[in-house]
C-alpha cells in the first residue's frame, strides 16, 4: 500500500494505522483515503505539507502537480515550509531549481493565495475524518465512502495513453477542483473580476470554461467535425466526459474520443491559463499547438 496516503507519522495513533491499512486493502486503488482524513494544523510538525489533507479539500500534491513535481522534500512538514511558529504568508520554498513557466508562477500565486492567513500555533496537529460532513467515525461512513466512488468517478479512468498530469487535470477538473476564478472565490480568495478570460461575458467556473463558453463551444463544433461524431452538447462537466459513450463509434474509436475531449480540455485550460498569466489570446484554431502537456 501506498503509505503516501495515511498520516503514517511517529505520533500516529494505532487506531489510525490499523484503520488506513484495513480501508486500503479494501478500497479500489483510485479511491482517495487521505482526502477523508483531514488534519487540523497547530505546530504543523506532523502533517506533510503535500501529501496529507490540511487545507481545502484535497493534498497540495494534487492542487499543484507543476509545484509539487520541482519540490525536493516531497515528504516535508507544514512547519518546514511555513516558516515556523510564528506561520503566515512566509513561504520557505525548496525547490530542485527555480520556478521557470507560466504553468508554475500560477500554480505558486494560487498556493500562497491558499495558504494566506494561516498561522502556525504551539501544539500537536490533530486529525479527523471528515467523509460525510459531521467529522466522527463510523462503519456506515466508511460503506458509503467505499460504494459512492464506484459510481461517482466511472467517468474519470485512467486513460494510460495520456500524459500523467493531464489525467490528474481530468480528475481535478471532474471534481471542479481548479483554481478557477470562481473556485478561488468561494475560498475567500481575491481575483479581481471573475469573469471568464476567454469570453469575459460570463462568471468563470469550470463548466462555463468547458461546456458553455463561447470559445470552447466552437472547440467542440470544430472537434465533432473533425471525429466525424454528432455534435457535441454539454451541459456539464459530465456531459462532456460521457461524449465518448453516446458518439456511435466502436470501444476503440471510443476510447479515442475520450482522449480527444480530455486534451481539448487540457488545451483550453493551458489557453485560460496564457491569457490570465501572460496576458496572450490563443485564438480557436491554434488550440494545442505549441502547447506541451
Ligand atoms: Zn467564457
């Protein structure tokens, strides 16, 4: 098992090592055990900064692969990366080299804008499970937990032939997990305007970016013609992963579509991501080139 998913540290009690290693064994690999138990930072001393669920809902590993993929101490603390007792915005980075693409500047604005405000306190971290809202444990918590994913994530398999981070996209894009405007805002971060960079007609969220916008929508015209599929109406984020299954083609051609939305999806994300950090407009028929996954 993948000891990177459980707040294994010294303190650990024996209740949670025999917990994580029995709901392990038992789970589906792509089922995520540490997005469910949470630690509540004080000193910051036993809980890794990037691997264990402290702040949102999800391991910074995930929020910001570019960060985590140049960091040398995978496994350090918060305390080792927060600057001590004293905490706040002070950032002691340790990268492998410095931060040198657009990718990365907006993964870092977003992870200090995430971390903003948080202090470090005298005491020992504490941690709690947090599926089904009401943060105590119980058999029923872990049954559901164990059921729901297999519906859930049907629509976010590996797809092996794509690029690792464009997977970890896809999933996070699922989940509406990305720093979107939107997203950003409703964890009481400032963002300026919230309207969409690509349009600048509507609130930016991730199914306005993917499904509604004005830009992506002619991404997918041009996108069913090309695939020789009908056309493509989403209306969710859902509904976009599931073209594959409605298009009419064989389970080869399939799978091919679905790899074709994910990376449509990367590139409009890569596009979002030009605009608001350098200021460039991709146009429609330059989508995917140039930019490397
Ligand atoms: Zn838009």
């Amino acid at each position: 098992m993948d000891t990177d998913q459980s707040p294994f540290r010294k303190r650990a009690s024996g209740v949670w090592k025999n917990l994580c290693k029995a709901v392990c064994k038992l789970a589906d690999p792509n089922q995520s055990i540490e997005r469910k138990i949470k630690s509540k930072v004080k000193s910051g001393e036993d809980t890794l900064f990037w691997i264990d669920t402290w702040v949102g809902e999800t391991p910074l590993k995930f929020c910001f692969p570019a960060l985590y993929a140049i960091e040398k101490h995978k496994r350090c603390c918060v305390k080792d990366r927060m600057g001590g007792a004293t905490g706040g915005i002070q950032f002691c980075a340790d990268w492998f080299r410095p931060l040198n693409s657009a990718g990365e500047w907006g993964e870092w604005n977003n992870l200090i804008a995430m971390i903003s405000g948080i202090q470090l306190v005298s005491g020992e971290d504490q941690w709690s499970w947090v599926h089904g809202g009401d943060r105590s444990f119980s058999v029923k918590s872990v049954k559901e937990m164990l059921l729901q994913p297999a519906v859930e994530d049907s629509q976010l398999k590996w797809l092996p032939l794509v690029p690792k981070n464009v997977n970890i996209f896809g999933w996070r894009m699922r989940k509406q997990r990305l720093a979107t405007k939107l997203g950003l805002r409703l964890r009481n971060i400032n963002v300026g305007s919230l309207f969409c960079p690509l349009c600048d007609e509507v609130e930016e969220s991730e199914e306005h970016l993917f499904t509604s916008c004005l830009v992506s929508s002619a991404i997918w015209a041009m996108i069913s013609d090309w695939c020789s599929i009908p056309p493509i109406f989403a209306f969710s984020i859902s509904d976009l992963l599931q073209v594959h299954q409605t298009c009419g083609k064989s389970p080869k051609s399939q799978k091919l579509v679905q790899m074709v939305v994910l990376a449509a999806c990367w590139c409009v994300w890569l596009a979002r991501n030009n605009k608001v950090f350098n200021g460039n407009t991709t146009s429609k028929f330059t989508f995917g080139h140039g930019q490397k996954p």
